[in-house]
C-alpha cells in the first residue's frame, strides 16, 4: 500500500491513497483523514485503505484523481517522535578519521541516535529557507520508517514487526553548528533543522525481495544541481537494520505509534577505504560532508564546498522496473529573510 | 486560566476548563477536545475559555465536576516538540566541577539545551517504570512553558509573547546512562525517558506578580520519599529567561504550536558555593544528581543514592497564599517487567 498527505490548509493534511505506480490518488476522509489517525489505529483503519488501495490499482476509484506528489505534505506533517539512528557505520568512521578522532570500537556494536525534533516537517517540494550559508547547508540521504505502538524493552526481532511504513528522508544538517553543539555537549538541536520526506509512505510489502531482514536493498539515488551525487544501495554497509534501531530507542521507553526513525546517511564502503564518486565510476555519497572528508583525508582540506542559495536536491529510489516507490524529494536552498515583523 | 486533560481513553485525553483553586473543573467538548487543539487556535479557542474560567471561578457551571488531579494526563499527554534548557548554569556549573571538568565560559551566554522526545509522556501520578536501578534513576524538577507558532528567527524579547502557558515538569533521567551516551556524541537518548508533567497549565497571568521578565518568582517545593528535599526560588539564578530559551530553540527552525520548552533542573546558588539542603538551613535541591556533586566535591564521593524502586517525588508550586498553582506530580519508582509476551 503506497499513502500520501495532500496539503489542504489544515496542520495535518489530507491522507491519500496513491497508486502503485503514483498515477492516481485518492482522498479517504470516511476512513481516515489524516495519517497520524491511521497510526493510531492501524490494525482497525489499515485494512480498509489495502482494500482501496487495489482498486485503484486495478481500475478506478470513485473522486480518484491524477496524483501530483508537489501538492504533498510529507506523510507527517507533524510527528510526536523522530529518532534519527546512524546505522552505516562507515559514514561515522569517515567522519571521525577526518578529524582525526578515533572511532571506538563499540560504535560497531551499540548504534548511534539522536532526538530530531519532529513539530515542523518539510514537504518534499519545500524550499530549505536558512538564514545563512556560512551555517553548512547540508543534505543527508536516509531510510526512515514509521512504527505502530512500540512497547519499552522489545527485543530487535519483535521490534521489526512493528514497522508499518517506510519513506524517504532528507535530513538537513547545518555542519558549520555541529562542532560547537557536540562541543557542548547535549548533542545536535540548531543543527539539525527541520527534515522533509518523501511524497509517499509505503508499506513493507511494496518493496517484495528488496526488504530483507529489516533493510531496504536498493540503490538511493541523489541528484546535486541537476547532477548525479549518489546511489548507494540502502541495504550493504547497514551495521544495525531498522530492528536494531527501533529496539535501540526503546530500551528506556515507549514509542507512541507513528513514531519516525531514520536510517542515517546512505553510505557504502565499496571494497575502497571509503567509496568513490560516481564520475570515478563508485556509487557517490548521500551528503556533502563525506566528499568532504574523503577531500580533507586525501588533500589535506575540502574542496567542494556546502549548498548554497539557488543549489537544489532530488532523492529517489526506484525498483528494478525502473518505478519510483516514493516519489521525489525535490528542494532548492534559499535565503530565509527573517520573520514577518 | 487553568487548564487540564484528563483520561478519556482516547491518546490526547479529554481537555478541562479547571477553576483557581483546583477544586472544580468542566469538560469543553463543544469548544475544544484536547489541549493540541487548543494550541493550534489558540487566538480562537482561548477567550471562549477564559469566560468559562471565570464563570467556574465565580459560581456554578452546568457539567462542572469536582477536579481530581490523579485523573490527570498530562496536560499534553503527547506533543510535537519538547526541548529542555539548562538555564540554571549554577546546576551546569555543579555537575562539571564534580567531575573536575571545565566549564566554559561561553555557557553563561549561548544557553544549553537538548532535544527531548516527547510521543509518551508520563501523567502525573504515572508510576516511573524502569528495567533497573543500575541506571541511576533521577528526578529532575523544573519549568515548562508551551508556546504557539514560533517563526524561525523569533528574537528573545519577540518570543516571550509566544508563551501561552506554564507547568511543572519532572525531567526523570537515568545518570547512569548519561556518560555513555554524551560520551558518544549525540546528546541524551535512553538517558532521558519519558517525563511527567504538573497536572495543570496555567496561563501567565495567574501568576500575578511573580510571573516577571519571562521567569517564575517562586519556590519550587520537591518532596522526595515524604521528606522536603527542595524549594530553590524558580526565578533566581535562571541565568537564561524564557523568552530567551525559546528563541534558542527557534534560530534554525520554526516551532510548531504545543512545542514545550524546559527550563533545565532548578537550582540557587544561595550565597554559598553550590547551595545548602534544607536541613542545614537552604533551600535544597531539585535533583539528587546536585547532593552526590556536593557530597563528592566535598567527601571524594556521593554518600546519596539514586531513586530505589518504591520511592516516590512529589513536586509543586504555591502561591503567597499557599494556593497550589499546577497542582503535584506525584510519582513512584517501581521495577518494569518488561513487554507482554
């Protein structure tokens, strides 16, 4: 079942079943009217919306209508829990060596996550409004799923059972504020501003042999100015599959249903020390910052320099017929002028 | 005004209108039925409560109950955004010096705050359910305001006008996981369950005099095991105001309507080096984190051990007429089993 929120002037969206090929849409208010109210009650809503979800497949839908992913929210508008993890343990390496920090050896053992901040999503289509370049504008790309009531202490096996949607995720990172907010101590805040998702949530099911053991076994492909960046496959070099994660933010609570946690920056280690660009025939990067680091370990310093205003990101994933499951994040960097006065 | 959310075995609870001296409350379906959706039109929706305020205050509302606080959730008993300060820097000052690290001095002017996860919080008379002791079970008495739309880029003295209303909070943390997680970089995550809140949020206003330059002027009275353990002045040695903390929260992102900022355990310097408990004359303390910091600065070591399941922490605030404000979180620590089978 693929699912999307249409903006419709209110804070939460209008949810929408979409097609499998992302052709039709249609809007569901008897059954649900937005997703949060779906995850609340998936078990009794969900099997109503599979059942629309084939006809629209099949044939048409009565008020169905041509799906047109720039009108989309991102299926969250607004979360109550983004718990973003950093499962590819590669990127976090790289990261580290460039500093000249050592990695420690539990890192491959015991993932790391940070609290997002989840009240003020992007769309998919939204411009990344900043009030300044000199911040680091970065993109990353991730996987990023959607749970059901997840209960205190569930174990990694039972905890893949309650991911219920998957997406697409940029999570924007300001990487000129991240040393001085690790520095502190409590972890990212202004650092991490606000994400934006894919135009559509799918179920697992929609991926058939590509979801493997709690991973996404597909290439993640970014497009930087118009340009292949990226397309490493979401399902090598994952150290902790999305149950590890799940399981991880648990431990000391429970995770209200809807809750959204990320996969970390896409990043695949290639047989090289650290993956190679797609111009020198590798797979590329999912954010800036790795071409970076590979820069800084070679060179001596960074060459490519962070987004700046007028720069643009597309994030895609496609399956083997050459079908987009997600649709497309699509967002272009400009100047935040500030708030109304 | 003084508001509230009580059970109704729906997630966000049912919101009541509840009188100044917490003795009676009314139900407000036909305005609004949970706290969230007051905060989303709160322009709208708040006058047509304030009559209704003032009516329970003045005399006889059809419907009006008698209101009963262990019936309480919290007042959002889940939210979009929770982000806690550390705006007592005497607290920030004391946690460093035990464990003989610097602080820098940049921390008296760029506040420090952490992302909080905020899909399940505790009501107020929740048992705390923890795995373990080992984990170093904490309280954390502090502040909270809830603010409507925040834009990005919102200067402090702009932000304080986006405070709608105040509670109490306890911040449970886990000490014993602190150190490995802020040693591995990204900030709090299992060292910071779900929290509790007061069980009512009161508007500004109610608090007179003493709601001044954005703080609380009051004594924040904490009851640990019976016994009174603190009642440190809210609005002294709040190095950070309110409005301040909020615009921190706002540089890099807007914040959505319901996002709940903290203010950061509350703690008074009192003249002497880091406070005094009540016994010896002070004002005490709102953590048992801040005794072992003193205990081991003064022994080498903490005498005073963390929470032990059957203890329990009462927290409050009282007007200068004894009048509790919002009223107690009361709490007990007990084993969790762990997930049904």
């Amino acid at each position: 079942m693929k699912l999307a929120t249409y903006r419709n002037g209110t804070r939460d969206g209008q949810l929408m079943v979409v097609s499998r090929n992302l052709n039709a849409a249609v809007a569901v208010p008897a059954i649900a009217s937005c997703m949060q109210e779906l995850l609340d009650n998936w078990d009794g809503i969900a099997p109503k919306l599979e059942k629309i979800y084939q006809q629209l497949n099949d044939s048409d839908v009565d008020g169905s209508i041509q799906f047109d992913e720039a009108l989309c929210e991102s299926p969250l508008p607004r979360a109550y829990q983004w718990a973003d993890g950093s499962a590819y343990v590669n990127h976090v390496e790289l990261v580290r060596r460039a500093r000249g920090a050592e990695m420690p050896p539990s890192f491959w053992e015991d993932p790391l996550m940070y609290q997002g901040g989840s009240d003020d999503f992007l769309a998919p289509y939204d411009d990344i409004e900043m009030g300044s370049t000199e911040w680091g504008i970065d993109f990353e790309g991730e996987i990023a799923i959607i749970t059901d009531d997840v209960p205190m202490g569930v174990d990694a096996k039972t905890a893949g059972q309650h991911i219920k949607l998957l997406m697409l995720v940029n999570d924007v990172s300001l990487r000129g504020l991240i040393p001085g907010e690790l520095g502190k101590g409590f972890g990212f805040f202004q650092s991490k501003p606000s994400s934006a998702f894919s135009p559509v949530a799918v179920t697992p099911d929609e991926l058939g042999d590509a979801w493997k053991a709690n991973k996404v076994h597909l290439p993640l492909l970014s497009e930087y100015n118009g340009k292949a960046f990226g397309k490493p496959n979401a399902g090598e070099d994952m150290t902790f599959d999305f149950g590890q994660l799940v399981a991880h933010a648990a431990k000391t609570r429970h995770l209200g249903a809807g809750a959204i946690i990320g996969s970390g920056t896409v990043s695949n280690k290639q047989g090289t020390d650290h993956g190679t660009s797609i111009e020198e025939g590798g797979v590329g990067y999912s954010c800036i910052a790795e071409v970076r680091m590979i820069e800084t370990i070679r060179d001596g310093k960074p060459a490519t320099q962070f987004m700046q205003f007028g720069d643009t990101i597309k994030m895609e994933m496609k399956d083997d017929g050459g079908q987009s499951i997600f649709g497309t994040i699509n967002q272009k960097v400009v100047q935040y002028e500030g708030p109304e006065k």
